[in-house]
C-alpha cells in the first residue's frame, strides 16, 4: 500500500496522566475520522515534560510497556482501524527506565518498542537523570500500511541513526518530539534553532530518500519558563515541506503521502548506491585525533 495517510496529533499537556490519555484518545479518533492510517503522538504525550527538572517524584509517572496505556490505545487502534504511535515514558524493573515509544497496529496488536537511543542533559532537558540509554538497537516496524521506523527527539540530530534505521527498510521515519524556547530568548535565537531544528530532519529525508514526519508538543508547562514550540512537518524524500503546523496552536494534521516515490528519488539520486562503506570505520571512533 504505497500511499498512506499520516496523522500528527500536535497538543498541550496537563499534570493529569488520565487527562492526557483521553485526549489524546479523542484526537486519534478525530484524525481517523479525516483519514488518518498511522497516527503519531509527541514525546512523552500522558504528561508535562518533566525532565526539565531533576526530581525523584517523576519516576511515579512511568509504567510499564506493555501496560496500561499501551492497552487503552490498543483498543483505540482496533476501533478506529489506525496506526498508533506512542511514546511514553517505561519503568523496565526497579530503578531502570527509558524513555519509549510503542508501536500499536491497526488490529490492536503491540508489534513492539524503541527506546531511546541518544539521552540529552542539558538545562531544562535534563534527561540523563530520568533515562537508560536504549538498549534495543535501532527498529523498524512492519504495519498494517507501511513499514516504519521511530527515532525519538534528540535522537533526531544524529545522522546515523535515521541512516541505520532507513537501511534497515524504513518507508517513513516518525520522530516524537518535545522541544522548545526558553522565554527568556530573543525572537532571532528562537527562530534560528527552529530552523536548525526542523533542517537536520529534512536532511535526514534527503539523504535517505524517505518521508519525514516530526510531531512535537506545543505550549507552556509548568513555571513557564519553556514554550515549546510546535511546528509539526512532513518532509517528503527531497526534503521539502508538505505540511508545518502553527507553533502556537493545537492541531490535528492528516496528509496523504506517497511511499512509492522513494524508489523514484534514489534512483535519480543514488545516494545509497554510492556510499563508501569500506571507508566509514573511523565513524566507530568517539574523536579521531590527528597523528603524533
């Protein structure tokens, strides 16, 4: 089934898991009601985005994969007929947890989870303290309407990953995202990391030769001092953008994308043809230092 229509569930987040599960629960139900085949929701979507402190009560929030959540949006799925992408945050055994996404098919049933790969610690994203790096390896899924590959957040600015995963089959790659200005920014760095943002992912599209799709969160949380800043896309094999979603508002984007045409930019484009991968060892390495 090579066209396919993807659905972007861009929201706000409340302190209340529950809430954010029922809403999140409608909007799956409203994007398959336009159409929707495969729908993703952002990073961490049954809660704030809580690593931007470091805070021991947090860890009450995760749960385990498959657990609850995954079974309520398991039921969605079934009936509904649609893709579900999740991503929450895992409790794997005491004192070890991940940050995860689980794949629903369109039948209700789980076909796995990808665990974060690349765990950021920086102000306000203070990740580290929360999450094991993953441990799984980079994973595509085969759904009911395509086979996928899911890469989470800040693992989206590493140019290896999306290339294993596109090696591995991938026909789209879904990023679940939750990024955003400090307010204390100016409007050109805002703008400028934007940019920066949603560049390296379109490279990701170009270099591959697949669909892009990037779904963050959108609004304030918490003290207020972080927006994020929505800006959902879909980027199509060449890079350019199909869709962009507001950076202020709520949306539910459903748009209809073609998988066929990958075979049609990498053979005008044969970037895969032409890698040297006898030459790329020395990508192993942490730093290559020049010789003494």
């Amino acid at each position: 089934m090579p066209k396919v229509k993807v659905g972007l569930v861009q929201m706000s987040c409340t302190n209340s898991k529950n809430e954010n599960l029922d809403k999140a629960i409608g909007k799956i139900k409203e994007a398959a009601a336009k159409g929707a085949q495969i729908v993703c929701l952002q990073e961490l979507f049954t809660s704030l985005y809580f690593c931007d402190v470091e805070d021991y009560e947090n860890f009450k929030l995760a749960e385990t994969i498959p657990g609850p959540s995954t079974e309520a949006l398991s039921k969605i799925a079934k009936e509904t007929g649609v893709v579900v992408i999740a991503s929450l945050f895992e409790k794997r055994a005491q004192g070890i947890y991940h940050n995860t996404t689980a794949v629903i098919d369109a039948d209700g049933t789980y076909l796995g989870k990808y665990r974060k790969m690349h765990i950021p610690d920086d102000p306000a994203y203070y990740e580290k303290f929360y999450f094991t790096p993953g441990d799984l390896g980079y994973k595509v899924f085969k759904t009911k309407f395509a086979t996928i590959g899911v890469l989470i957040c800040w693992d989206q600015w590493y140019p290896e990953a999306s290339r294993i995963t596109s090696l591995m089959g991938a026909e789209i790659l879904f990023y679940p995202t939750a990024i955003g200005w400090a307010t204390s920014q100016d409007e050109a760095t805002n703008t400028e990391q934007y940019n920066a943002w949603q560049t390296i992912q379109r490279s990701h599209a170009v270099a591959n030769g697949v669909h892009v799709v990037s779904v963050n969160r959108v609004g304030f949380e918490q003290n207020r001092a972080m927006k994020f800043w929505g800006g959902s896309f879909i980027a199509n094999p060449f890079g350019s953008i199909l869709y962009k979603a507001s950076h202020e508002n709520e949306e539910i984007i459903v748009h209809e994308i073609d998988t066929d045409k990958t075979d049609n930019y990498r053979t005008h484009w044969p970037f895969l043809r032409d890698r040297r991968i006898d030459s790329y060892h020395p990508i192993t390495k942490r730093y290559i230092d020049s010789e003494n």
